[in-house]
C-alpha cells in the first residue's frame, strides 16, 4: 500500500551493455532526481547527467551546481539532461503561470552563474500531454564540450510519454579546428533590453542615492556586472545561441 501511495518520479541514464565497463556511477552526485554517470572513452573522460527538477521543490536543485563544479574542477566535459519545469523565454518557453516564470529565472541565474550553456535549438515543443504544449526539457552543457554537441533536435519517438524524446550527436574523438565567437546580429535586442531593465530594476542601482564619487563608482560597477551578465547569455532571435555560430582557424 505505501509503494502505490509514494510519488513516482525519478532520473535515469540507459547506458548500450558496449559502454558498462566504461562507465562509473558518481554517487555523491546522484539521488533518486538525479543520475550521474563518468564515462570513459579512450583518453577521454565525459561527464553525463540526468536530472529532473521536481516542480514542488527549489529550482534549480544544488546538485546543479554540485556537478557543473565537479566536472570543471576535473577540466571535464558536461552533459546535463533535465526536465526542468521551468519557463523561459530564454529557451522559448510559453509563461504558463507566475512560478513557472520564476523557477524559468532562478534556473537562468544558476545557468550563467556556473558557466553553462543552453543545447535547445528552435521552438519545437519538448512537452505535449494532448491539452497544452511547452519547452520544459533543457540539455546543459559546458564550454569543454559546446562545440562537440550537434544536430540537436526534437522528435516524437513513438513512445507514449508526453515528454518529446532529444535527440542529438556528441563529437567525443578527434580534434576540432574551430572556435566560437558572438554573432551580434543574431541577438534578439529586445530581450536584451528586458534582461538589463529587469536586473537594473531588481538592483540596488535606482534605489541608492549617488552623493560621493564612491557611490558612483559602485554603481557603475553594478550596471557594468548587469550588462555583461547579460551579453555573455545566449540571445538570439532563432533560437539558437549564436555562441554555437563557428568558423575555421
């Protein structure tokens, strides 16, 4: 009677029976929302994770952090796999209500703060359970691996659960002869707009009286803060994050 009383919920990592012998369990960085796996690939060590972000409890969970931490303190490559029931208009999600929202910005701040980057590409939904669609479903990685992962995409699958299954490809041999750089003419201006007028509304910037070259000082350090924050975010009005924009060397 317990067992069918107790929520089911949980975060798992299937793993091909060729990969077992190359992959090792990181329990500190596991619990029954959260699976993180170290798998070995010739010289190669990669970072995996799957985490879901219960909707009932903060977002996003400290494990977040713990294991963006754990895989730069290591120098090594992230994948985080989450449904984060979290709105954004960051990863084109639609506002469904006040928490969502607020959950959406929390999960940003901790994205950014830990040195994260957004995979989601486009506005095709990741969540459809017949009454209403949403991107809920993030893949995080780091900047070890962002130019390795490709061809991300969302699919239906054939299976019956109203997540839409992520596909995409990840580039873990051989060496890459590019590098990324901002494509400014890709940013989407007016969410830049609205992230600044939001963080300078939410600062202390409006609110502290500037009466000593101090004061000043300190404000323009805080709106200077504000203004990269937000430039280092992927803002683009396709999508997809023009960090991901590459040439040649």
């Amino acid at each position: 009677k317990q067992w069918y009383q107790r929520r089911v919920r949980g975060a798992g990592i299937l793993i091909h029976r060729n990969l077992i012998r190359n992959t090792l369990l990181v329990h500190k960085l596991s619990n029954e929302d959260t699976t993180t796996i170290l798998l070995k690939h010739g010289n190669r060590n990669l970072v995996i994770c799957s985490m879901y972000m219960d909707r009932d409890q903060d977002c996003p969970p400290p494990l977040l952090a713990d294991v963006a931490k754990y895989a730069k303190k290591a120098n090594l490559g992230l994948v985080i796999g989450t449904d984060a029931n979290a709105h954004h208009q960051q990863w084109n999600s639609t506002i469904k209500d006040p928490k969502g929202k607020l959950r959406g910005e929390c999960l940003l701040d901790a994205i950014i703060e830990q040195d994260l980057f957004l995979c989601n590409e486009g506005i095709h939904p990741t969540f459809d359970n017949g009454r209403w669609t949403n991107i809920i479903d993030l893949t995080l990685t780091n900047s070890k691996m962002l130019d390795h992962i490709h061809n991300w995409r969302a699919k239906r699958m054939g299976c019956k659960s109203d997540h839409i299954s992520i596909i995409f490809g990840i580039k873990i041999t051989g060496t890459i002869s590019h590098k990324t750089f901002k494509n400014y003419k890709k940013t989407d201006w007016e969410k830049y707009r609205e992230l600044v007028q939001t963080r300078t509304t939410n600062s202390e910037i409006l609110r502290t009286e500037i009466s000593t070259e101090a004061d000043l000082e300190s404000a323009n350090s805080e709106l200077t803060r504000i203004l990269e924050r937000t430039t280092m975010q992927p803002l683009s009005r396709s999508g997809q994050s023009p960090y991901r924009q590459t040439c040649k060397n």
